[in-house]
C-alpha cells in the first residue's frame, strides 16, 4: 500500500508557514502525560524520557506523594536501563525549606532511578546546586546544566525541541 503525498513515515508533516524543527533535531518526543506538576514525554526511537517541572508549587505532602505516585505508574512499562533521562526544572518554583526536602527525598527515585543517564536542566546557579546534592545524596550522577544542547550531548543523543 503506497503513503498518501506528504506522508513521513507516521510524523504529521507540517503546515505552510509553520514553525519547523531546526536541522539536526530529533522530532520524535511525543507526549506521554500531562500531570498537574509535570509534563512527561518519550521518544521511543532515541530511547529518551523528558519530565518537565510546571510552575506549579507543591502544597502538601500528600501532592509529592500523589506526584511521584503517577509518574512511577508510566515509568513502569519502561525499561529505564535503557533509556535516558532529562529533567527540565528551569520553570519549577525555588524551594529547599527541610521538611520539603525530606519528603522528595522520598518520592524522587520513582522518576529518577535506574536511567542510563541522566541529565538535568536549571534555571539558576541555586537550582543546579540543588540537584547536584540530591546526585550525591542518592549516589548518583546527573549532568547539569542551563543549556539544553549541553544535556543531549551529555546524552548521547540528539537535540530535541523541548
């Protein structure tokens, strides 16, 4: 059975006068879930998981927990030994107050444990300082940086449009 005309093996090609991916990045990350806290993607193809932190602020314990919860669900199907992980957190609100702490100290393996690689994105000098303490704290590493292109040559794989 032949593709009909503009057909690119599945990818919605785009419309006039749309914006078009830049060369040498990779078009493949769809969207996994849309949760309250974070925005999950994955692309299949590049063997890369993509968790975005929303703006949104944390309130209560019960919230990381809930959070955690669902992510741990559409990791599971997941074989994260073969994948990479990159964690955006450059839209996540500033917090290293103790009890806050304590609790995602927790909950934050059931998204960040047992990637090949993992990779974070943050805002502020303060924010990659953070998540590089979780890293020693869990002994593990994590890349960090403001720049994404930095991330996915860490990676290993191309750059994606986030």
């Amino acid at each position: 059975m032949q593709s009909p005309p503009g057909d690119r093996g599945g990818r919605e090609s785009s419309p006039p006068g749309a914006p078009r991916t830049p060369p040498g990045t990779c078009d493949l990350l769809v969207l996994l879930a849309e949760l309250r806290h974070y925005t999950l993607k994955i692309d299949r193809r590049c063997n890369l998981f993509f968790a975005q932190r929303k703006p949104v602020p944390f309130t209560s314990p019960a919230e990381i927990e809930t959070c955690f919860g669902e992510i741990e669900t559409y990791l599971a199907p997941i074989p994260r030994k073969r994948y990479v992980l990159l964690v955006d957190t450059r839209s996540a609100p500033l917090r290293n107050d103790p009890g806050f702490e304590a609790l995602l100290e927790t909950h934050r393996g059931k998204l960040l444990f047992g990637f090949a690689k993992n990779a974070a994105l943050a805002r502020t000098a303060a924010g990659r300082l953070q998540i590089e303490r979780f890293a020693r704290t869990d002994s593990r590493r994590v890349f960090v940086t403001r720049e994404p292109a930095e991330a996915f040559e860490f990676l290993g794989i191309p750059k994606h449009e986030l």
